[in-house]
C-alpha cells in the first residue's frame, strides 16, 4: 500500500516581465517548468529519495509536499486524501499538515534566534492544540529533546548556543513534535560535517524504525542515499528519468545521466 | 632531498579573549612540495581554512600569527606576505559568487589582475586573458561579460582563471567545490589536477570532504581542534589510517558500495571541542575509544612522521 503518491505533478513559474512592459515590447509570457509530469508512490515507514542537481525541480517537489507551493497539475495524496483539494476546509486542510513535517537544510536559518529552544519545540504543540497544560507541554518537550539524543535543560538555550549538528538535531526534534507521519528532509546533512552528518543520519534511521516514519529524503549526494534509501528517483530538469532501488540503480544505472552522475560522485579507496 | 616550496614551521594562530589567548592553530608544521596537490582535511573549526589565511598573511584582527616560521620558496614570508600574496601564492575561496566583483566584467577583472603582477601593455594583458579562460575551458569571447551571466561551475572556472593569472607557483584552494554540484565538482577538480599537472603548480585543497580528498590529493593532513593528527600519502593514510580520529572519519563517510546499502554509519561519538575548552595532552581522547592514561596527560608529538598519537608509540 503506497502512503504517499504523486501523480503527474507538474509546477510551472511565472517569469513573465510586467504587463505593460510585455504590452510595449510585444514579448509573450514566460513560464519555467520546475517539475514535469513527475509521478512516484513511496510505502509507509520506508524512505525514498530524490537526487537531482541544484534546478532539477527536486525542492521544489518537496515544497509541494508539505504544501508550501501548490502543483499547477497533478496531485499528492497522502493516505488517500489529496492535500491540496480546493473542497476541503481550511481547517481540514491544516489537519493534514500537520502529518507532514519538514526538515531544512540549513539548520542555521530554519530556527529562530530570539527563541528558546523549549518555545520553538513547543510552538507546533499548542498550535495544533495536541497537549494541554503548560506542565504537560514541557515534559513532551524534554521527552523530544531526549529522543534526539540532547538534554531536557536544553530548552532553556538559545539556538546559537548549539553546534551545526546539534541544531539539526533540534529542527528534527520540532518536526517530530506535531507528531507527523511523513518527514520530508530537504538535505538535512549537506551543512554538515562528516562525522556529524552520520550521527544525523543514524539518528533519522532510529526515529524511523521507533516511530515507523515515512521520509521523503531530498539529496544531491549519491553515497548519502546509499546508505538510507528505500527507493531512489533521479530527477534531471524536472522529469523522473529512472527510478529503482538503491541495488539495482547503484549496480546497474539505466539512463546515462544517472550513470554520469554515479561517475562524478568521488569515490573513496 | 629537494628543498620543499613552501615550509610551515610550528605556527601557532592565537585569538585574544577575555577569556584568555584561544589558539585556532596549536604548533602546527607542514611542507608542501613542488608541483604535488597537498589536501588538508578536517571538520568545522580545526582551523583548516585558518592555515590558508596564515600562509597569506590574511588573519583578521584579534587573531595572529603569535609564533612560528613560514617559508617560501627560500624566503621567510610570515613577517612580510605581501609580496607573496596574489603574485606567487594566489587563492580560490569557497563561493564564486563572492569573489568576483560583480559590477566589473570578467575580462577587465583579469586585466587589472594581470597588470597588477606583470609589466605588460594593456593589450598583451588582455591576449593574456583570452588565453586563461581557453586554459580554464571558457569561450574567450565572453570576456566582456558580468559574473552574473555565469552559472556556478563556470564562475568557479573564472575564478580559476583569475587566480592562475600571475603564474604563482602555489594555489590554495579552500572548498573550492562545495558550493557546486557533484558533476561539475568533478569537472572543476579535474581541472585543478590537470593545471597542476601541466603548470607544475603546487595547490594546497582545504576540503572537509574525504571523497574529494581522495580523487585530487597526492598527500594529505588531518587537522583536528587546530592541530596536525596525521599527515601522509593520501592512499596509506585512507588505506591504513594511523589515528583513531583518521580512521573515524574515513569510517563515517558514506560510501556507495553494495555492502552498505542501508547499514547504519560509523559515528565518531562525541563532537568537537571548542577552542576555549581543549582537552588536557591529546584534544581527541574524549572521544577515542582506544584512549589509555597517557593520552589524557600528555600530548602526543608527530610518531615517525605520520601521526600524532601514543598508540604509535606502543606499537614500537
């Protein structure tokens, strides 16, 4: 059973110039097409990633995930409900959200600075109103914080106080705190240093066999999805050119870009 | 024994706090040899891009060389990098985006550097120009182009250019690729490789990337919490790892090979220390699983030459 699909998702962007400047200069209207008619299911608790260089649409489809962009075509359903369907109530709608979290890549900018690290744990808690009494909230948040591997009196901290690592460690705390079933990861680790980047990576892993999540795992990196993909789909300017899992696409690549890309990545001795 | 280009003798880079000196490079020594890719790897903060701006005199206040020799080329350069700067030791830094001026277009941006190094007239400089964008891949004729017309990896390219006008005889790239996607990463340190190769220039890497270290470099050193932890052929020191922080990293790299597929990684536990808190004798026993008494109490000096730890020294 697939848990979440898309279905011939397609996103174009305006880039036309002004209206009276198109009118004067008899120019048409421009549109780009970030995503083309991508297409792909991904089975709960498992983790499947996007690869893709910088403009091959691969944010862009995790934008449409959680809902910050809306597709100009096609739909994504999570389990079975479309989330971008125009009947459904604003409320309806946030209710949905609030099963798809996501994790930046920067966890530098996606936090912040002025609150404390308990405030930003907290925020999603009493936003979708799923614990009540400040006691109570506060222990969830010591119990988020230990379950990232940092320590309850953390929350009293201020972001800057936290190395690169453990502040993705807090952006992965905030997103489990809605309690979603889909974590969408837009290059958790590419900020990273190595060493860091397999504690995060490890640490996803935990989470998701302890809470069967589902990840939507967003890289340029080819060995770090390797060693956490379920399934792979190679995005090249916006289309899925090949999908399989990571054995065969590793061992045997059937588009030449995917074999250019496996080709680029440096390899170790 | 040919005498290496460039000689870094025990510096020290200290940065004055109320809390006292913080040193970001602890007595640090390394040579880099003519025409060899020397790779200097390590995490944020172990004060790999500090030694790059030591070489080049580019240390912003509170922090100084407070002690130690660099050498270049014959000549004791640390009182005195200006010369040196730009002309024989150029750089590239991490984001082309950055480092080109983008009022200026490309052509006059290499002209003006050319001119500042060489005596030529204006138009040798600008033949001058044409031929390092031919060198770095570039249609010359978009030397009367802005930087922003460029993509990533052809403005890494440009920069490439710029810093390979004055023929120095020394590059030191810090992250010259991580702000840019894996195949044109592998263009751009092909590139490098190949200039290195032909120009017989010497190129010093920073990169915290083990893959990249591994493809480009001839030798390596590991930095750790501004100190040297092992320094060596780049293929004895990912083969056969020395120190148990090397061996630590090379383990937690993700690697694509069929038997790790979804294996979890290797992790060093622990991270880092910081600058005002490093540990007693060797900065990484706190975190190395293979720590014994002595590792607490004393630092460890450079064992035969490749790596600074006590294991080497039972093993005699």
């Amino acid at each position: 059973m697939s848990f979440i699909t898309a279905k011939n998702l397609v996103r174009r962007f305006d880039l036309s110039d002004p209206w009276i400047v198109r009118k004067l200069t008899f120019r048409p209207k421009k549109f780009l097409t970030a995503v083309n008619d991508v297409s792909f299911s991904v089975e709960k608790g498992t983790t499947y990633a996007l690869v893709g260089e910088s403009g091959s649409g691969k944010s862009t489809i995790a934008k449409m995930a959680v809902g910050l962009l809306t597709p100009s075509a096609g739909t994504i359903t999570l389990d079975n409900h479309n989330l971008n369907d125009p009947n459904l109530s604003p409320q309806r709608q946030r209710l949905m959200r609030r099963r798809i979290q996501m994790v930046f890549q920067s966890p530098y900018a996606s936090l912040n600075p002025r609150w404390r690290v308990g405030d930003i744990l907290k925020e999603p808690i009493q936003s979708f109103d799923l614990i009540q009494g400040t006691k109570n909230q506060a222990k969830r948040v010591e119990e988020l914080l230990e379950q990232v591997g940092l320590s309850p009196s953390d929350a009293k901290k201020y972001p800057h106080e936290f190395s690169g690592g453990q502040r993705q460690r807090i952006s992965i705390a905030r997103a489990l705190s809605s309690q979603p079933d889909v974590i969408i990861c837009d290059e958790p680790t590419s900020a990273l240093d190595v060493s860091v980047q397999a504690q995060v990576l490890n640490l996803l892993k935990s989470l998701q066999k302890e809470f069967s999540l589902t990840y939507l795992f967003i890289t340029h990196d080819l060995a770090v999805v390797s060693s956490v993909a379920n399934r792979i789909g190679v995005l090249n300017k916006g289309a899925l050119v090949e999908e399989a899992s990571p054995e065969e696409l590793f061992t045997n690549p059937k588009q030449d870009y995917t074999r250019m890309l496996l080709n680029a990545a440096p390899k170790m001795l | 024994m040919l005498q290496p280009l460039l000689e870094i003798k025990n510096i020290c880079v200290e940065f004055k706090t109320r809390g006292g000196a913080l040193k970001a490079v602890d007595d640090l020594s390394i040579d880099v040899q003519q025409g060899e890719i020397l790779g200097l790897v390590g995490e944020s903060g172990a004060g790999k891009s500090m030694m790059g701006a030591a070489i080049l005199g580019l240390i912003d206040p509170p922090g100084r060389l407070s002690s130690g020799e660099i050498w270049f080329k014959g000549q004791r350069i640390d009182q005195n990098p200006e010369p040196f700067r730009g002309c024989e030791i150029s750089m590239i830094f991490q984001d082309p985006l950055v480092s080109l001026n983008p009022l200026k277009k490309i052509g006059d941006q290499l002209v003006e550097t050319i001119l500042r190094h060489k005596r030529m007239s204006r138009a040798q400089a600008i033949d001058r120009a044409c031929r390092g964008l031919i060198e770095v891949g570039i249609d010359p004729e978009r030397l009367n182009a802005y930087p922003h017309t460029f993509s990533g990896g052809m403005r890494q390219r440009v920069v490439i250019a710029l810093a390979l006008a004055s023929e120095p005889s020394l590059i030191i790239a810090d992250e010259p690729t991580t702000a840019l996607d894996v195949s044109v990463q592998a263009q751009i340190l092909k590139l490098l490789k190949k200039l290195c190769d032909s120009r017989g220039t010497s190129i010093i890497l920073i990169t915290h990337d083990m893959g990249v270290i591994s493809e480009t470099t001839d030798r390596v050193g590991v930095l750790y919490a501004g100190r040297l932890a092992e320094i060596g052929i780049t293929d004895h020191v990912l083969r056969s790892a020395k120190h148990p922080y090397t061996q630590g990293l090379v383990a937690s790299t993700p690697k694509i090979d069929p038997d790790s597929f979804g294996r979890s990684l290797y992790q060093i536990p622990g991270s880092m220390p910081k600058l005002d808190a490093i540990p007693t004798g060797c900065a990484f026993h706190p975190r190395c699983t293979m720590r014994t008494n002595k590792c607490s109490q004393e630092r460890p000096p450079m064992m035969k030459d490749t790596a600074a730890c006590w294991l080497l020294e039972e093993m005699e």
